[in-house]
C-alpha cells in the first residue's frame, strides 16, 4: 500500500510542478544572465545524453563501432545533408564495422 501512496505523492508533485509555469509566467521574469545559463544548459544537456548514448551500452563502453557511426552522422548534419541520409550513413558505418568485427 505505500507503493501507491508514494506513485500518488510524485504524480500530485510533478503535476504542480507543471502548473508552476503556467502560474508564475507573468509574476517571474529572469534575467539576461538567468537565460543564457538556461539555455547553455539545456545544450550541455543534450550532449551529455548523446555522448552517454553513443558511447556506453549497459554499465560498460558500447566498443568502437557505435561511436564511430555516430561521428558519420555528426560530420554529416554538420555539412547539412539529408536526415535520412545521417541516419542511414551513421547505422550502415556501425554494422559494417560490427561486420568487420569492430565491436
């Protein structure tokens, strides 16, 4: 019974704290500094969540073969190609290093 008692405490607290947003948007206005810290953050972020995907897989290093295709698509969203083209290049450079024996 405390199970559902705590799942019921977190949803009544993540759902105020959604509405904290709404509420609070014209009583807050942060500062220049407050945004830009925001918003490098949320960068910071998202890399930290792709370095984290591309390099591990369970509690160990996913092998060379992963990184390597994401490299591939990196290098080619930065030259502005094609989404589907990333995608495809980056999968087929880490299946054809895992054929090659690169795990």
């Amino acid at each position: 019974m405390t199970i559902l008692w705590t799942i019921l405490a977190l949803a009544l607290g993540t759902y105020l704290l959604r509405l904290c947003g709404p509420l609070l948007h014209n009583r807050f206005e942060p500062s220049g500094r407050v945004r830009v810290a925001l918003s490098a953050s949320a960068a910071v972020l998202l890399c930290a969540m792709a370095a984290v995907s591309a390099l591990t897989a369970g509690h160990g290093f996913a092998g060379w073969a992963r990184p390597a295709g994401v490299l591939v698509g990196a290098v080619l969203a930065l030259r502005k190609v094609s989404f589907l083209i990333v995608v495809v290049a980056a999968a087929a450079t880490t299946a054809a290093l895992r054929l090659l024996g690169v795990s």
